[in-house]
C-alpha cells in the first residue's frame, strides 16, 4: 500500500486530501456520508475547500503558533470497488 501525506495550509488543501484518501478507499461522497451520519452535500462541501470559520480559525491557529498540519493516509484494499 502507498502512503500518501499532504501539508494543510488552507481549506482547499484539507478538503483535497479528503477527497484523496476517499477515493483511495474506494468509497463514493455517499458511502462516507453515510458512514459519519452526515449529509452527502457535506462532503462535497469540505471536498470543493468551502471554508468553515472552525476551519479557518483552526488553520490560523497553527499557523500563528508554529504547528504544520498534515495528512497522511495510506491505499485502500485494492480488492475493493
């Protein structure tokens, strides 16, 4: 399995990564909706970088204090889909 790892300066990048490790995992905007209990709409929300004052705050926060924030996610079951 590949390990993928993103930096997350901005909203655009964390929804991204999102959307990256989602299709790693072979899994529609549906299927993790589902899995969270949260609308499909969401999901497609935070994957196009809408952003979020918590997101915004939170990214302000790092960088203000020094702390790089990053994603890393490895390939789904390549049986899958």
């Amino acid at each position: 399995m590949a390990k993928h790892t993103a930096r997350l300066h901005a909203p655009a990048d964390f929804g991204l990564a999102i959307q990256q490790a989602r299709l790693d995992h072979f899994m529609s905007q549906q299927q993790l909706a589902e899995l969270l209990g949260i609308p499909q709409s969401t999901i497609s929300e935070i994957e196009s970088g809408k952003s979020t004052i918590y997101l915004r705050r939170l990214l302000t926060l790092a960088r203000a204090t020094g702390i790089e924030l990053t994603a890393t996610w490895e390939d789904g079951d390549a049986t899958r889909g």
